[in-house]
C-alpha cells in the first residue's frame, strides 16, 4: 500500500527553508483498492470528517471571531491580536495552519472521491457508495466555501495528491472559478445524497441548507430564498427552540434546531471549551466577549436570552459560555435553522417582499425573547434590523466578520480604512515554497 501524504500546494524544498509538511496519516485514504467494501469506504469518510472538525475546532473559528467586533483577546500572542486590528501579515501562524488544514481536508475528500469513482467493488451497494460520495462532494464545497471566504481566489485541487510536489505549479483560481467550484459539488452532492435528516452528516438537507448560505454571498436572492424555505417548511424535523439557549445547554446536541453540526467527543475533543472558559473552570478565558457584546446581550431589548451566552466568573468578569462541557465533547454549530429563517429574511428584504422579511425575523426575535418589529416597506431599514440581529443571534459562533464583508459593511463599521484588508494574506510559506502563488493585492511576500 503507498504512503499516505497530505500535501498542500506547495511543498517543496528551498535553499532558504522547508514547508514540507508531515502529516500524520492515519485517517487518510491513499492507493490502490484501499476503499474495497463498506466498511473501508465509512472509515475514508470519517477520516474526512475528522479534517472537518480539526479545522473547525479552532483556527478558523478564530479568524472569523477575533476579525469581527464581538471578541476580545485577553492573550499576550501579539500574531492573534493581528486579527483584531486587521493588520494580519502573511507570516501569522494561524493564517498559515488553517490554510494547510482545509487543504487536507480537501485531499481526503479528493481520495474518496477518486476511490468511489474508479471502484469496481461489488461488496459496495450503489446506495452506500453514492451515500459516501456525496458526502465527500459536500464537504469539499464547504471547505472551498470556507477558502474563498477569507482570501478569495484559491488553487483549486480536485486530484487526490500522493507525492510530494503534485500540487506544485498550480496557480490560483479567481473567485468566480472557486465559487463554481463550490456550486458544482454541491450540485454533485444533492443528486447523490438521500433526502433524510441528520445532523451530524452531509444529507440531501446539509446541501440545501449550505446552497441557501450559498446563493446569500453570490446575491442570487431568488435561490437564497428557495433554498432557506425548503428548510423553514420541513417544520417536522426543524424548528427555532425555544427559550434560545435550548439548543446548546443542559449537554443537549442534534436538537431540532440543528442543520449541521460537527460531533466531538472525549476521544476527539473540541478545543473551543479552553479558549473561553476562565481558569475557574480549566480554561484560559483567552477569548471573552468584548464590553459592547456583553451590553448588548445583557440588554432585554436586543439580547433577551440570548444573555445566557455569557456568564461571570468568581473574578467578576464576563466570559463566553456557548462551550462548556467539562468533557471537551461541545459540538462546533455549522448551520442552525435561525441562520435559514434570517437568510430568508435578507433575501425577502431585497426582493421587496417586506412582509416575509419581517416575519422571519420577529420568528427569532420572539424565540429570543425580544419585542416584535413594526412591519416596514424599507428595505434598508430591515437590512440593517438584520445586520443587527445576526450579530447576536451568532455572538459566538463564525458568522460576523463574513457577514459585514459580503455586505460591504466592515469598513464603516469595524473602521478599516484599508480595503485590501478584507481578504487575508495568502500564507508567505506558502509562496516561498512555490512561487506561482501570488499574494492578494496590497499585502507584502
């Protein structure tokens, strides 16, 4: 059987330096006849999820938190508080390990892929077979969601890599080419998947729920719309809990207000709990939620119950406490229904049906605990209504430093006076090992 490596578009040696990197192989999928039944083909898939969750539980998360306006850096690392000033520099150490894990989330999914595709097992049925290989097409299209997001353009690798240097010379793609790229698999991923609801894996569902996010950044409000309804409607298997923080607390996950969520456990912990967590309760409260989010969630007339997302310690001060659990087993949130009910809020709102625009956003207002907005035939009132509910309603999950820039809305608000500063560098370890990357405009290599 070949060795089992990862590789992230450049990893090559310089005289100067090194960015081979040495990944652990262990839930990697490589060579021929390595995915031979359904046992196999479940094990490939989980080791995709596996990279799902590792750069979810934490690096990315953080860049989208401590980008915003929520999130405050209690820690002395002066490369994480680059993120609060939006002065990130290419060298930023956690810059570089997200790219590097999404990358190799990409790669195991590439393997399944390719596997599945090429497979003449038999001891596979056509049902578990397109099961899995639809999953790894939707999680190939989050995690390229998830690139351009932060630095638009990307390299797009959709052959597995199996020698150091495969990805070598493979040039960014513009953000309209990883966008299709997005769209594309997870077109893939709705045909092969079934219409059943999990929480925990890619189903026809997951697909719709992250098109509906989809179509929110591409503008296509009409899509947006249908996507976020299919959801809305399926009122069997989704609804908004009620009081809001019945979807987190009392060590609940996959509830009914759950689209996607990654699964964590004692054996596989989520690292999130130690970043808020005070030292009273074995963190290090290195990320705590800053004076005006603590305002705004304690105020009844914008945080409502939402005030349970934070909490005192013995030292008098405010930390986040959406991760809590002593076993390190907190699921990370991808997509809940509110984000369905607001996305088709902001659709309606553009499309001038007010009244949709406005019910759905009082649907989380009312579950929240907050007073009812007048209907309004403002378009840009509501918008801003909604800028302002998102903000709350995902204090602490990985929402507000993205939403403010698809909307336009971060230089106004955030204060940066620098535009070039709403995508992140490209990694300078990364183009040193290869130099056909080019670095978004504005930063230096």
């Amino acid at each position: 059987m070949k060795k089992y490596i990862y590789i992230v578009i450049s990893t090559f040696v310089l005289s100067s330096c090194s960015t081979f990197l040495d990944i652990d192989p262990k839930a990697s999928i490589s060579g021929d006849n390595v995915i031979h039944d359904e046992t196999s083909a479940q094990a490939a898939i989980n080791g995709v999820y596996a990279g799902l969750r590792d750069y979810y539980s934490l690096n990315y998360q953080s860049i989208a938190y401590l980008s915003g306006d929520n999130v405050q850096w209690t820690g002395s690392q002066s490369l994480v508080q680059e993120f609060i000033n939006h002065r990130v520099n290419p060298e930023n150490a956690t810059l570089s390990t997200t790219w590097i894990d999404i990358y190799k989330t990409i790669n195991r999914a590439n393997h399944v892929i390719k596997a599945l595709q090429s497979t003449t097992s038999e001891s596979i049925s056509e049902s578990v077979k397109n099961s899995v290989l639809g999953q790894a097409y939707g999680i190939r299209a989050l995690a390229y969601f998830d690139l351009v997001r932060v630095w638009g353009g990307v390299p797009i690798i959709t052959e597995p890599t199996e020698n150091v240097g495969d990805n070598v010379g493979i040039a960014r793609s513009t953000v309209e080419e990883v966008y299709n790229q997005v769209i594309n698999d997870l077109n893939s991923a709705e045909e092969l998947l079934p219409t059943t609801t999990n929480r925990f894996i890619f189903t026809k569902k997951t697909v719709w729920g992250i098109k509906a996010r989809y179509y929110l950044y591409r503008e296509d409000w009409a899509n947006a719309k249908e996507f976020a309804t299919r959801l809305i409607e399926d009122s069997a298997n989704y609804e908004l809990l009620n009081p809001y923080f019945a979807f987190f607390k009392d060590n609940v996950a996959g509830t009914r207000e759950s689209v996607f969520e990654l699964f964590y456990n004692v054996n596989e912990t989520n690292p999130h709990r130690g970043q808020w967590q005070p030292q009273t309760n074995g963190g290090t409260r290195q990320w705590a939620p800053n004076q005006t989010l603590i305002s705004l969630l304690n105020n009844p007339e914008t945080g409502g119950s939402r005030k349970d997302l934070i909490a005192l310690d013995n030292q008098n001060r405010w930390y986040g406490n959406l991760y809590y659990r002593s076993t390190g087993a907190d699921p990370t949130y991808i997509i809940r229904i509110a984000e369905l009910y607001l996305i088709r809020a902001e659709a309606s709102a553009v499309l001038n049906d007010y009244t949709t625009a406005v019910n759905d956003l009082n649907s989380v207002r009312r579950r929240a605990g907050l007073g009812l907005k007048p209907q309004s035939n403002d378009s840009q009132t509501i918008l801003r209504w909604l800028e302002d509910e998102r903000r709350l309603e995902f204090a602490l999950e990985a929402h507000r430093w993205f939403d403010l820039v698809r909307t336009r809305r971060a230089a106004e608000v955030l204060g940066i006076t620098e535009s070039f500063r709403l995508l992140l560098p490209i990694p300078f370890s990364q183009i040193l090992a290869d130099p056909i990357l080019e670095q978004n405009p504005g930063y230096s290599s």
